[in-house]
C-alpha cells in the first residue's frame, strides 16, 4: 500500500543501500513475525521501525540473540506525535538513530547518544563530515508566523526536490520548501504541531478536505467525510463517517473499488466505515470532533 514512489520512500529507504553498496531486505504486506526471521537470518546490520515494533523486539529478546547482527538501530517518529519512550532494551554495543519523514520532501536521520531530547526535530543545518570537509546536506527551519503561533516548518538542501516556481515544491528565496507540517520552538528544540485540516499517515501529509471530497463522490453516499484515529505505526489511522442513500447498501470493498478506479493511491483509502445520519459543517474541528462522539 506504501510503493517507494516519493522522495520519501526513496530517500529513507533506498538511497543509503545505493550508496553503500550493501544489500536491501525488504517484505511487503509486514509480518511480525517473517521480520524477525529475516533479522536472524540474513545478517542484517541496520534496522528502522516504529517505536511499538522496536519495543516489541526488544521484550521478545531479539535484539539481545546470538544471531542478531544489527549495529545501528532506528525509531521512525510518526509526526506529529513524537512523543514516544525511547527504544526500550536496546543494547548499550549499538548505535541508535532516529529518522523523521518531513512531509513528503525528505526524510532526516538523526545519531542519537540515549533517550534524552528524543520527539523533538533538530533545528538548523546538518552536516556530513568527509575527511575532515564538512558538507550540509539539510537545514531545517521556521518561517512564517508571528509571536507564539505555530510557524511552517520548511527545509532546503541538496537533497529537497526542485518543483515548479507556483508549484507544490516551490522554493522561497532563501531556498526554503515548505514540508506541509507546522511546528513551534520549545527548550530549543523544534516541535511539531497538528494542522486540523491535515492528515499524517504512514509519512505522508494529506488534505483531510481532498479525502473528504474523494469520498463524497461515491455515489451511494448522500455526505462523506474523512476522521483519524491515532495508530503507534502509522501515525493518523483513516477512517470514513458516511450517510448512505436511501436503501443503499453500504460497502467498503464498493468505495475501494470506485477510487481504484479513478487512480486514488491506495493510502488514501479509508480502513474502515462508519454510518452516520448527518455529518456537521461548522469547521474542521468541530466536524471531525463531532464524528467521533458519535463512535
């Protein structure tokens, strides 16, 4: 449901593999369970999951196995919720990285030395150090905004696409492409704060209204909107309150199959419906809160 097909995917899960010139193990849908036999058995040495799956493995003894060649292991942060523990039992002879997916622009990882100034994304340049010449390969940074209110969190580098000037990924004149994602300065570290009008699934920022209207198009649907729930792996899980039509029967594999065929990316479907008999319109938070009293 998630084809490397982003800057994302390629940046976060291929391009290190390019470069190094190591071997790329991967498995698609995920299985607990196949994951930790090919941990064990192809003599992997770096590993970045969700934190619920790291903790997972670590109460399981997998980390600590003979046969467990990881050196470096990473906790994907799902933004804006970086408030998870940090990697429980990680053992103290690996290295530990966190990595977070800004939007659908980049991806940066960061070494982290234990569990402290962990959910808050560095602020300014990064650098990679090269025999001594160090070359900056992504600054994160601030812009927009006036006194405490949440500012857009944009990047720049070589690394950020370059779009159109009017386009999705237009650059400002310092460079700077806007994520999607909003954030505020706390103790020097850059937080990321939640846009009611956005969705973050599985590293990507969506439109809550461009759901909503994909949704309302179905036409055994007299009014469609989209709502979230949170989920330790994807970040914002998305589901649909739908009003059927009259004597319309109500089915998710119909709705799947209508957006399949017009081109809709599979993560953008709904994992779930919920019948409704009306849904507000007084703002987004008021329509989606008002949703979810009604579970």
């Amino acid at each position: 449901a998630y084809p490397l097909t982003g800057p994302v995917g390629i940046a976060a899960g291929l391009a290190p593999w390019l470069i190094g010139g190591t071997a790329l193990v991967q498995h698609d849908p995920f299985d607990d369970r196949v994951l930790v036999q090919q941990i064990l058995s192809t003599g992997a040495t770096v590993t970045a999951l969700p934190g619920t799956v790291l903790d997972g493995m670590a109460d399981d003894r997998v980390l600590g196995d003979g046969r467990c060649s990881l050196r470096h292991v990473g906790r994907v942060w799902s933004v804006p919720r970086l408030t998870d523990a940090a990697v429980a039992g990680a053992p103290n002879d690996r290295a530990t990285f966190d990595l977070y997916p800004l939007g659908d622009l980049a991806s940066l990882i960061v070494s982290v030395g234990g569990p402290s100034g962990r959910g808050a994304i560095p602020l300014g340049p990064f650098r990679i150090d090269d025999g001594g010449v160090a070359t900056e390969f992504l600054e994160t940074a601030l812009i927009g905004g006036t006194g405490n209110a949440a500012q857009d969190i944009a990047v720049r580098g070589p690394v950020i696409p370059r779009g159109r000037p009017n386009g999705p990924v237009a650059r400002d004149l310092g460079g700077f492409v806007k994520t999607g994602l909003h954030g505020e300065i706390h103790d020097g570290h850059l937080i990321v704060s939640r846009d009611p009008e956005l969705v973050y699934h599985g590293g990507f920022t969506l439109a809550a209204s461009e759901l909503d209207g994909l949704y309302q198009a179905f036409p055994d649907f007299l009014d469609a909107a989209c709502f979230v729930l949170p989920d330790p792996v994807v970040g914002d899980r998305i589901f649909a309150a739908v009003v059927p039509a009259p004597s319309a029967a109500v089915s998710l594999d119909a709705l799947r199959d209508f957006l399949t065929e017009r081109s809709v990316a599979p993560y953008k479907f709904p994992d779930k419906l919920l019948v409704v008999p009306e849904i507000p319109r007084d703002g987004a938070t008021v329509l989606r809160d008002a949703i979810l009293q009604q579970i």
